[in-house]
C-alpha cells in the first residue's frame, strides 16, 4: 500500500511516499505500527499524525482496503 506524506513527515523521510506491507483486513492502527517500524526517520510522527483514508480522516480501527489512497498528515503549527 502506497502512503502519502505530507508536511514534516516528507521532509523527515526524504520522499513524497512509501510503500508499506499490510496484511489482509488491516487496520488504521496496523498501519501506524509498520510505518513507524519501517521508517524510523519518522517513527516519533505517527503515532500523533492524522490518518486519511481515501480523502477522509480515519480512526484506528479504520480498515484499510487494498485499493485505498492514504496520507499521513503530521500535526502543524502556525502563528
């Protein structure tokens, strides 16, 4: 499954997405394990980034069909 990363997550990483490894029937919640285990650049991000499911904020217990768009979206602050 192709994640895309957005904001601090892309710079961190060094790429626009990755590619990501799920089981069948996984879930939002899985996906945040793999990706931090995957990608240890920005491991402290997912835990507290939002998760978008084909265009729509997802729930850890979302689950994630094969064909789905997913972005991570790291917390941003502004002034």
């Amino acid at each position: 499954m192709r994640v895309l990363l957005f904001a601090r997550a892309r710079e961190l990483a060094g790429v626009e997405a990755v590619e990501v490894t799920l089981p069948p029937n996984a879930t939002v919640a899985d996906l945040r394990a793999s990706l931090a285990k995957q990608c240890e650049r920005i491991a402290g991000l997912v835990a507290r980034s939002a998760i978008a499911v084909d265009n729509q904020y997802a729930a850890d217990a979302t689950p994630l069909p094969a064909t789905a768009e997913v972005a991570l979206i790291p917390p941003v602050s502004g002034g």
